[in-house]
C-alpha cells in the first residue's frame, strides 16, 4: 500500500481507508523487523474458539469491512 501512494500527497488529502493501511502497514513492517510474534503464548479463551469455529462452519453472519464501518459511522449496533 505504501509504495502505491504518491509520496508527495499529504496526509490531509488521504482517505481514513489509506491512513488505516499506511498504518497497519508500517505496524507490521515493525513487528516483523524485531523478529517476535507479539502473541507468542497467549491462549485463546474457549468464547472466542466457539465463535471461529462458527464462523468458519458458516453459522455465524459475517459482514464486509466498509459495511461494518458504514453501521458504526450511523452508530448501529454491530
């Protein structure tokens, strides 16, 4: 994403969209650089392995990402 954007553009002309990427991006450019997973040890609680498995049989409604932003930006229950 980075190397897609002009260099020269300032961050007031980006969309949020792009500062998210940019961001994102740079936060696991840094991760990756120190060389450690930041969630080495941690366990999953059994709630959260109950949804995953839902969501992966299909069973649980999921929703695009900007679907999801859009119904938090009208402050809709997601």
């Amino acid at each position: 994403m980075i190397a897609q954007i002009n260099k020269g553009k300032k961050v007031s002309d980006l969309t949020v969209g792009e500062l998210v990427e940019i961001i994102e991006e740079i936060v696991e450019r840094k991760i990756y650089e120190l060389g450690f997973d930041p969630d080495e040890g941690l366990e999953l609680k059994p709630e959260i392995i109950e949804r995953l498995k839902k969501s992966f049989a299909g069973e649980e409604k999921t929703i695009p990402h900007d679907e999801f932003w859009a119904k938090v930006e009208r402050g809709e229950d997601v």
